[in-house]
C-alpha cells in the first residue's frame, strides 16, 4: 500500500492527521472491493491536490464502468497539471462519451454552469466542477453555505 497521496515513502506527520494511507484505484480492482464492470458509478474526486494521479491510477477501471456523474475540486494549477500530462483529455473524453457534460459552480450566482469551451475555462480559486447529463442539483452547494 502506499502513503500520502501516492507518495513511495512514508511523508512526513502523524497517519490520520497529516496523511492516509492510499492505494490506487486500478490496483484495488484485483481485491473485487469495486464494483464490477459494467455497473453504473458515481465518482467524486477529493484529494486535496492529487487529483491527476488519482485520475491516472483509476483510468483503467473507470473505462470499465459506466460514469452516471463525477464531482471535482480543482483550483488553476492543478487543471493545469492535469492538461499538460495529458491526464485530462483522456478522463474528459471518457466522461463525455458517457453522456455526461462539464459544469463548474458559480460562486455569484449561486448556481451552475455550463462550460462550453474546456480549454477557455478561467478557473479563480478553488472551484466545483461536475460532469452531469443535465445541470447538476443546487441543493447540495446551496446547503452547505
């Protein structure tokens, strides 16, 4: 098993308070703790910067299943990362081809929106983004401001 956020050495602190113990997606398909393939998923995505390995090391599995909505947390850089390792185009085209389309959270008006133009989004801060057949609810963002 690895550590941190896949990591080959035990990072520095205390596990559980400064990181967890990690695996990788794909490596946990032999442990049949996933669903199956052809099953339908939901897939959130919460790993406080590791968000392009965590896509990498689920990439096998995830073209697998089907991806009913993926939830994301991303600032700039890191969808920057994602873009330039190639890691992006591929999760991206995988969601699309599920049927599902990218929303980002609207801070000011309290909603989603479509994104048109991936390669054109201009992300401040740390942003929600959804990949959804339809504009995702707002009741869980609504209810947790």
């Amino acid at each position: 098993m690895m550590t941190g956020a896949g990591l080959d050495k035990k990072p520095d602190g205390v596990l559980g308070q400064n990181y967890a113990l990690a695996t990788t997606v794909d490596s946990m398909k032999n442990l049949h703790i996933l669903p199956p393939p052809g099953s339908h998923i939901v897939l959130k995505v919460d790993v406080e910067g590791s968000e392009c390995r965590a896509l990498a090391g689920a990439s096998e599995y995830l073209h697998t299943v089907n991806i009913d909505y993926v939830a994301l947390e991303m600032a700039p850089d890191r969808i920057e990362q994602c873009r330039s390792s190639g890691v992006w185009d591929n999760v991206y085209n995988l969601f699309l081809a599920n049927g599902l389309g990218p929303y980002k959270f609207d801070e000011k008006a309290k909603g989603w929106v479509k994104i048109n133009n991936w390669q054109d989004l201009k992300v401040i801060g740390m942003t929600d983004i959804a990949f959804s057949a339809g504009p995702p609810s707002n009741l869980y963002k609504n209810n947790i401001k």
